[in-house]
C-alpha cells in the first residue's frame, strides 16, 4: 500500500488553495497532485476539521470467529460433521472457509 502524503505536504497544498487564492487545477500541478487528492482532503477537513491522512490498516479479515474456547467445544460437538455443515450450525454466518482457517 502507498504510503499517505505527508502532513506538511497537506498543509501546503491548503494553504496555498485557501489563503493564497491558489485553484485547484494550478495547486495540483504546483504540487504534481491530483485534483481528486486535493478534493479529498477538502472534504475531510470539512467533515473533521482537520486533513490529516487517516490510519494505515493492513488489509485483513474481521476474525468472525472470536471466541475460541466457544470454538473448541463447538468442535467437539461437532466434529463428525463436514466443514459446510458445521458452518451453517456455527451461531453467525459464516463460511467453510473460516472454519477451515480456525481449525
């Protein structure tokens, strides 16, 4: 994943558009941004109040699976089941997929 463009480069870029009565189009290839980069920020600091970049997350799952000593006695239970069978009497939606990954 791309890392975010820094604060400073954020603060410049704003600057230039809001207080130095820069546009958009001029500031993007002043600073060789896009417009849309530009545009975005403007609606972030709009809605917050501020343009910081937002946290890095790590593209991952959602563990639907959480409880695991639930997990363990659920397998005990069931475990002559197949994996699809077992996923439709898991308590949540979830796919045989994820119980082949708990397992």
């Amino acid at each position: 994943m791309p890392k975010p463009y820094s604060y400073d480069l954020r603060q410049k870029v704003i600057q230039a558009i809001e207080l130095d009565g820069m546009n958009k189009t001029e500031a993007a290839q002043v600073f060789q941004i896009s417009r849309n980069t530009i545009n975005l920020w403007l609606q972030r600091k709009a809605s917050t109040g501020d343009y910081q970049a937002l946290p890095n997350q790590p593209p991952g799952n959602d563990h639907k699976i959480t409880d695991w000593e639930e997990f363990r006695k659920f397998v005990e239970v069931n475990g002559d089941k197949t994996q699809a069978e077992m996923a439709n009497l898991w308590s949540q939606k979830i796919s045989e997929r994820t119980i082949s990954r708990a397992f």
